[in-house]
C-alpha cells in the first residue's frame, strides 16, 4: 500500500505542474494589476516602477519559472492588493471555508444517506417517489438561486436567520444548506443506487437465508459494501464544493477563500489566485489518494501493489 501511495504522489506531481502553467497563463490574460492598482490615470513611470516591484516585467518564462521555484521551496509569493504572503492570507480564510464545507459534507452524510437508505428499502412507495422528486429539486436548482431564495424568504421577511456574515450557528444555517443541497441530492441518488444493487448480491440472500435479522444484513452485508460507491462520490465531490462555496460565500458574504478568491480575480491579484488555485487542487488529489486507500480498508478483496 505505502507503495502505492507513493507512485499515486508522483503522478500527482505532473497534475500540479499542469494546473500551475494554466492558472498562470489564465491569469495573465485578464489585464493588467498594475494598471489596475494604480489607475487609468498613472504615468507610464509609475505603472513601470510597480511592475518591476512585483517582477511583472520579467519575461512570461522566468516569471513562471521563479514562481514554481519558489512553489517547490514552500513559498506562493506576496499578494499584490494586500503586501502579504498569500500562505498567510489563504491561512486566515480557509478555517470559514472548511467549517462550511464540512457542515455542508455533514449534511450530505446524515440527511443523503438515510433518505436514501430509506429510498431503497422501501422502493416504490409514496416515500421512495418524493425522496427522488426532491432529489431532481435539488440538482436542478442553482446555489445562487437558492441561497437568494433563503435570504427572501427565511431571513428578511420572516427574520429568523441572519442574511450574511460569520457568526454563531444561526450564520451558518443558510449557507450550509445552500451548498448542502446539491450534494444531498447526489447522494441520496447514488445511496439509493447503490443499496438496490447490493440487495441483489447472493451473499446478501445468503444472509438472509441463514435467519439474520433485516437489519444486521442492512448494516452488516449491505450498507457497508454501499459504502464504496458512495465514498467515491464524496471524494469527487469535493471540488463542486469548493466551486460551489465561491458562490455560497459571495451570497452570504461568508469570509472564506471562494469568496476571498473572487475578490482576488477582480482585482488581478495573480499570486492569490495563483496560490488559491493550486492548494486546492493539491486537496483535491491527495483526498482522492486517501479515498482510493480506503477501499482496502472497506473491501478486503482490494490489494494494491
């Protein structure tokens, strides 16, 4: 297995290096910061002076160069809007995007996999037709849309919750549940998909042939072999939520890095969103490494060489 985990980090490597090239060639194209910083109205002095303060004026080769030189030596550069390092700027906002995506995860977890656990066990019912009704709700609706919806409804005209901002647990409720939604509907559909395909297994009939009770066979036999799928969907999707909490934390104006690295695209601040951008996709793949070790943990017939 460790050998394994080691060949997954190396190719992991060239992803990186991947991702990096284009976000800074991306970022390049949106204009210039210095013009921005500075103003239409700067003199061709001080635009030159600020582009050489932050190394723009080198070639697009030896800038990208020095940045994944100093990538590799732990450092993302200096902020352009802020004068300071980006390491310490993502440090301060990542803490509100975790709690939010966890919340949102949390309740992915507890609502998606009992309602469609619920789903399967009893496919066919009145039960099992609104869950997937819901489900199509759910995925359909845009988090933008909903979130403005909960803001009218739920916290301006009946004034139960706060419409933005981080707090308490009342602050927390809207924006969970706006980037919770679609992720609820993933899995519950894939829960019930799952669990209908297991219940078919001989070893399940097995069981229960041998006199095990309903729910020791649901727990034992086919929950946790259900488990796999739904790990996997979990795993991919946490880039949709942090996708979807650059939106949720623009509605709600939730202090966290979505919202942080909207602002840092506006005023093309390269580094941040440099640095933003390649965190993320380093999590994005380790978890997906963790993810795919689990399966030994979860399926004993899983080796890995």
């Amino acid at each position: 297995m460790f050998r394994y985990a080691l060949r997954r980090l190396l190719l992991a490597v060239p992803t990186l290096f991947g991702v990096s090239l284009i976000t800074f060639l991306l970022v390049r194209v949106t204009g210039d910061p210095a013009r921005f910083v500075l103003g239409e109205q700067a003199t061709d002095a001080a635009v030159a002076s600020f582009r050489a303060e932050h190394g723009l004026d080198a070639p697009l080769w030896k800038q990208f160069l020095d940045y994944n030189w100093g990538v590799v030596q732990g450092d993302l550069g200096t902020s352009i809007r802020y004068e300071e390092p980006v390491v310490d700027l993502f440090l301060e906002r990542v803490w509100a995007t975790l709690q939010l995506g966890l919340s949102a995860y949390l309740l992915a977890v507890v609502v998606g996999v009992g309602v469609g656990m619920y789903s399967a066990l009893r496919a066919g019912s009145i039960g099992d037709r609104v869950a997937r009704v819901l489900v199509l709700f759910g995925q359909a609706v845009p988090a933008f849309y909903l979130g403005l919806l909960l803001i009218i409804f739920v916290a301006t005209r009946v004034s139960w919750l706060p419409t933005g901002g981080r707090g308490g647990l009342n602050h927390l409720l809207l924006p969970t549940l706006t980037l919770g939604m679609a992720l609820v509907a993933v899995v519950v559909r894939f829960t019930r998909s799952a669990v209908l395909d297991v219940m078919n297994q001989d070893y399940v009939r097995t069981a229960r042939a041998k006199g095990l009770s309903g729910p020791s066979v649901t727990m034992h036999h086919v929950l946790r072999n259900a488990l796999i799928p739904l790990i996997t969907v979990l795993a991919l999707q946490s880039s949709v939520v942090f996708s979807g909490a650059i939106v949720t934390e623009t509605v709600f104006s939730w202090p966290g890095i979505g919202r942080f690295s909207v602002g840092a695209i506006e005023s093309r601040d390269f580094p941040v969103v440099q640095g933003t951008v390649l965190i993320l996709t380093a999590f994005v793949v380790l978890l997906n490494i963790v993810v795919d070790l689990l399966y030994g943990v979860l399926d004993p017939r899983i080796r890995y060489s």
